[in-house]
C-alpha cells in the first residue's frame, strides 16, 4: 500500500481491523488499541509498531467495532488477510503488488 500511495496520490485505502485471533495471540487488543487511538497519525503509529511486532500500548477506550468487524467479515466470508475491494465491491484476487493494484484499480489507466 505505501508503494501505491507513493505513485498515485488519487488512490485511497481503508484499513479495517480485523485480528486473526486464531494465530495471533494478542491481535485483539492490538486492533482495539489502533480502533482507540486519538487521531489517525496515532493509529498508524500504532499500527506500523504492530506490523513491526513490537509493543502496542493497551486500549485507552471501549469499542465494539472490532467484534462488528469480526461479524461482518465471518459473514460477508472473509477469512484471511489482507483482503482487498475495490470500490465497487468487487473482491480483489490478485497477486498483491503495487503494480497488479494500481492496475485493477484504474483498469490500467
């Protein structure tokens, strides 16, 4: 994603947490510390420390947007990430590159 908006400052990606909670432990407070946060430069610091595996600090609020997430994702049947829309719905099955992005994005333009 940072290629992408590095090259194409017309694109725009929305980041929904959604822990696999299944394989990481702790994804589940890490998500809700990002969700928590108090402004957007502080969730992506949050969230580049999580990507980095290293310490996130606990939640300063209560949320239920994680487990909405959760339920929406087990019901619209995504399992796995990332996984990518397009803005018109369609799911993205595509090898994730910048270039295979930016290309199915725009339809090569």
């Amino acid at each position: 994603m940072k290629q992408v908006i590095k090259q194409r400052e017309d694109i725009v990606f929305y980041l929904i947490m959604y822990p696999l909670t299944s394989i990481h432990d702790d994804a589940y407070r890490k998500s809700k510390s990002i969700v928590c946060a108090k402004d957007n430069n502080e969730r992506l610091k949050r969230l580049e420390l999580a990507y980095d595996k290293k310490p996130v600090p606990d939640p300063e609020c209560e949320t239920t947007a994680i487990d909405v997430n959760m339920q929406v994702a087990s019901d619209i049947g995504v399992f796995s990430t990332p996984t990518v829309f397009a803005g018109d719905g369609r799911r993205l099955n595509i090898q994730l590159t910048a270039e295979s992005l930016i290309s199915e994005i725009t339809g090569g333009k």
